[in-house]
C-alpha cells in the first residue's frame, strides 16, 4: 500500500490489484489485513492494524462505575444522570423515504426503476447508519473513559423492546480495550419499575416515559425515569459480582483483534 498524497491512497488487492482510495483517517498502526465492503451505492476498504496498544491492568480509575440504559427514546442514559443522544435521520430524509416509499409501491417488481428507488433509499440509509455507528463510538469512548465498570441489560432477555433498542448496539468492547473497562451484563427484569432508592418495585411507579414517582409509603422519591433505572442497573452489577465472587469472570473485551471478513467481493 502506498501514500497518493494528502487525501488519496492506493493498495494492492488480491484478484484486483491496485486500488486507489481516499485516505480518510490515519491507520496507526502496521497493516494485518484489508477489506472491501460496499454500503449505500459506495465501497470501503478498511484496514485491520496492529497499534501495539495493550489493555492496561486496571483502569485509571478503578473504583467508577457507571449503570447504562440504552433506551429507545433516548439513546443512552447514566446513573450518573449524563444523557447521550442525537437525531440520526434528518427532518427531510425522513421527508425523501417517505415519498420513495410511495414510488416504489408504484414500480412493478424486477423493474429498473424499482431497483433505482432501491438504490436511492439505500443511500439515505446507509448514511443514517453511518450517524449510529459514529454516534456509538463516541459514547463508548466517553463512558470507557470514565468508568472502570460499565453496567449494561442483557437485552438477550429482554425480547420485548430488543429490537428497538438493538439497533443502536452496545459500547464496543474495541474502545475498553484500550482503557481497560470491564463490561458486565445482568439481567434487565424491573429496573424501570424499581425504585433506585428503596427498591419498591410497581409499574406504578413509573408516571411517564420519562417521570418516575415511587408509590411506596414513606419515600415518595422522584427521578428522571431513564436514570433511575440506569441506577438499578449499576446496583444490579453489585448483586453479579457477590454472586459469581469475581467480577473477572464477566469480562468480554477483547484482547486482541480479531479479523473481520465480509465475504463480498467487489464486481
Ligand atoms: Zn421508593
């Protein structure tokens, strides 16, 4: 692989041989692998590199931990009351999808037009995944940073809203790598109906989306909903540690990288 100049790049690929690309980002790090992914009507090539970076034995702050809920109303909440959010579909794109939708309902199946509609929403949408993925990456860099423990739902059992709230992934476990956060998962039942101060559990407590009022005699106490329940969260990871005894034993970042391949090959 070789420089082009400020903004472009070239690589030699198997069965393509050069390939000339936009150098959009430093590498950092000796190249291990290549790959070719195409998204939206446009193609990728991202390079695997080894950065020397090793996962540092403790964090920097090792006693901060921070319950998580990723929500579908707002994207991330802590127990710490910080909210993470942004729009990732602008006002007009969601305008354009709209009337793309109508005019593929129009086109008849297998037709050229249908498939240019196609391509046209794909467009839209890859750019809005774009937005999440960059918008993830962000906050994991955020909340690894700050927190030598990360407590997230395991949304495996949470089936009703997984869907919802799977779309907007997980912090990666590739930004811990490199401050050494642990990411425990437990489970999910009643963090939004429990009261974080004194463990009355109702849906009743919950007023609205976004108001919790506990209704147990004597407490009365108040919170944003979604922080509340990213407490119980936090607090629920206290109950996981005495129970396996290590908190080790739930680690799942990743100590090397792995390769990714994507089983597409360029036409
Ligand atoms: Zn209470």
């Amino acid at each position: 692989m070789e420089r082009l100049g400020r903004k472009w790049g070239r690589a030699k690929l198997p069965k393509l041989g050069w390939v000339t690309f936009r150098w959009s980002r430093p590498l950092g790090g000796e190249i291990r692998s290549a790959t070719v992914s195409r998204k939206g009507g446009h193609w990728f090539v991202s390079f695997l590199v080894n950065d020397q970076a090793t996962t540092p034995e403790q964090h920097a702050m090792p006693d901060t931990v921070a319950g998580i809920d990723w929500g579908v109303k707002t994207a991330a909440v802590t127990s710490d009351g910080e909210f993470f959010d942004r729009p990732f579909i602008t006002a007009g794109e969601t305008a354009r999808c709209r009337r793309l939708q109508q005019q593929l309902a129009r086109t008849t199946k297998g037709s050229a037009n249908r498939a240019k509609v196609r391509a046209h929403m794909n467009k839209i949408m890859g750019r809005v995944a774009g937005r999440r993925a960059d918008f993830c990456a962000v906050t994991a860099a955020h909340l690894t940073a700050k927190n030598a423990f990360v407590v997230l739902e395991d949304l495996k059992t949470r089936s009703m809203t997984a869907s919802a709230s799977g779309t907007l992934a997980e912090p990666g476990s590739r930004v811990a790598r490199y401050t050494g956060t642990r990411v425990v998962k437990v489970n999910p039942a009643y963090t939004s109906q429990r009261c974080s101060a004194c463990g009355f559990v109702t849906g009743g407590n919950r007023e609205s989306q976004a108001v919790f009022r506990c209704k147990a005699a004597g407490c009365g106490h108040t919170a944003h909903a979604d922080v509340n329940a990213a407490i119980n969260i936090r607090h629920a990871a206290g109950h996981a540690v005495s129970a396996c005894g290590d908190l080790g034993n739930s680690r799942s970042v990743k100590q090397e990288p792995v390769s990714r391949a994507t089983g597409r090959t360029p036409t």
